[in-house]
C-alpha cells in the first residue's frame, strides 16, 4: 500500500513537453508561425520553445517517433520529489538521474527520470532555468504559472491503472467525467487536477473492448492564452499556413474552456484555448456530464475516427492494440 500521509496536491505542474520528430522545419513554422511560441533555441537537432520567462516550455528533438515522449513535472519543493520516490520505490520502479546536457536541453537544473504510464518518459524537476527577455510572439500571454503549461489527453487501455498511478504516486484528483458515443462507440473520460487548473490530464477510454486506435501516445495537448483575440488569431494563422483544423471553435462544459483544435506535424492534435475556469477545492463537486462540447467544435471530418485521428489512425490499428501492451507502471 501506497503510504498516503503526506499529501503533495497543489505541489506539482506540467512544466515542459518534449516532442520527438523528423519534421524540424515543419514544427518551427507550425509552433511560431502558426501557434505563436518563441523560438528559444535552433539547431539541426533540437529546437525549444519559450512560453513565458521559463527558458524552455516546449522541446522538439530530431528523432524518428514524430510523437511527444515525455513530460516534465515541475516540483513545488525537493520534498514533493522525495515523497514521489518513496512511492515509486514501494512500487520498485526506481529513478535515474538526467545528465547536465539532458537537464540544458529542457531548461531545467537537473531532472530525475521513471518509465511513465504509456511508454511516456516523466521528469521530475525542481528547479526550472528562467530568461527574462522579451517574448518574439503575436500571442500577448500565455497563461501557465503555478497551474502550468497545460494538459494532455490520453486514450488508454487500461484506464484505471493510469488514474491510479496519476492518484496514488501524484496525489491528482478527479474533477469530473464525461460520457459521450461517437460513431456507435462510447467513450468516458476521466479529467484529473493537479492543482487549481481544472485538469492537467484528461484520460480517455472506450466502454467494453478497450481499444486505442491512435498511434501516438497523446490524443492532444492544450496551451492556454489569455485572450479571445489571441485564440481567434492562432486560428487565422494556421488556416493561412494550411494545417488542418480538426475541429472548429467550441465550448466544454465542464472546464467552460473555449478552443479549437489543430493537427501538429506529427499527426497528434494541439488544443489552443481561452477562458477555462479553475478550481476551488472549498466547494467543487465532482460531475458528470453527457457530452464534450457545449457547443461547437464542428469536426472537419465528423465520427470517431475523425475524433481520435492521429496521421494513419484507423480500425486495424484498434483491433492490433487488443494484443498490444501498454505499460503501466503500477
């Protein structure tokens, strides 16, 4: 049994992304032109991004996966590491220390590194590498602060495994649920806090056979920005630059995020989104609602496929995924 006497909610942020692909130029054009980050670092082999005055929120690495393959979780304090290494080491999953180039190239002091649910690496850090110089974006803010940088959904197989591991090592918790049916298929999604950001990982998962028809390891990821003219000129500019929006402006009932979605290079969709609320742990109760969007979020392509899409998704790659492992730490 997990030792749950210290509580470390409110001690952890989603701090940094790391994408690995071939398609450096396309994800510079699509990140700066397009989403409106600012280009921190340039080189043949890694290129990062900057946000706010953290030095990197974003990291694209040349490699072959054309997928994200790890997180970065901010630390409130070295104590909050230590509690999560206690954890794991009861669940004997140990930790290896990043090298200075690994901790350089995410723009952190130093990270400490397990094998994530879904193959997806987390690192866990507490110091971040700050730079105070001005933004180049036409973006006016990003908002991340103490909430951090955003969220991921992810489809999973073994749904409970995963919310365990997110509850019982990070001490995240439920915000809500939705249930939807997509194309004859029903779905529910798990969202999970950790901290007052309404949800830092949205958890997904078909009802009966469990399948996961996508082939990278995130359904989408979501940045924040702070105003409506911010959201609707991201939209402007990737229509301009051709990448596909998958699906139009919308609202969600349950984070009252305003957003649309746009597919990245690597076939995995970004969320860029405004006005979400947040939430007070004095009064929240936890629902469950019956649909993803409020209103709009128009797919471009409409029925599951279209909606857990990335780059060749198909049946076959759902039918495979039945005698496809996925790891789970726990």
């Amino acid at each position: 049994m997990t030792d749950k006497k210290t509580d470390i909610f409110n001690q952890i942020n989603l701090g940094y992304v790391v994408i690995e692909s071939r398609k450096m130029d396309q994800w510079r054009s699509f990140l700066v032109d397009g989403i409106g980050l600012h280009l921190a670092q340039n080189t043949k082999e890694l290129m990062t991004f900057r946000m706010d005055d953290h030095a990197c929120r974003l990291v694209v690495r040349n490699g072959p996966a054309e997928d994200v393959v790890a997180f970065g979780w901010e630390l409130a304090h070295i104590s909050t590491l230590e509690v999560i290494r206690s954890r794991l080491k009861q669940h004997n999953i140990d930790m290896s220390e990043s090298s200075s180039a690994e901790a350089a190239s995410r723009g952190v002091e130093n990270f400490w590194k397990i094998r994530g649910p879904k193959d997806i690496a987390f690192e866990y850090y507490t110091q971040a590498i700050f730079d105070n110089t001005p933004l180049k974006t036409p973006i006016s803010a990003f908002e991340t602060g103490s909430g951090g940088m955003g969220h991921a959904a992810i489809i999973s197989r073994v749904p409970e495994k995963m919310q365990a591991f997110f509850s019982d090592i990070m001490d995240a918790r439920v915000t809500d649920y939705i249930t939807q049916a997509i194309a004859g298929v029903t779905l529910d999604f798990t969202f999970m806090r950790f901290n007052e950001r309404h949800h830092t990982v949205a958890i997904a998962a078909s009802q009966g056979i469990k399948l996961d028809p996508i082939r990278t390891r995130i359904q989408h990821m979501n940045l924040m920005v702070e105003t409506v003219e911010d959201l609707t000129g991201a939209l402007q500019r990737v229509r301009k630059l051709g990448y596909e929006v998958a699906r139009e402006i919308g609202r969600h009932p349950n984070d009252h995020d305003i957003s649309f979605y746009v597919v990245s290079p690597s076939g995995f969709e970004f969320e860029v989104g405004w006005n979400a609320r947040t939430v007070d742990e004095a009064s929240w109760k936890v629902q469950h609602y019956d649909r993803i969007s409020q209103w709009g979020h128009k797919p471009q392509n409409p029925g599951l496929i279209n909606f857990l899409r990335v780059n060749s998704v198909n049946l076959w790659n759902g039918i495979l995924s039945l005698t496809r492992k996925e790891h789970s730490p726990l």
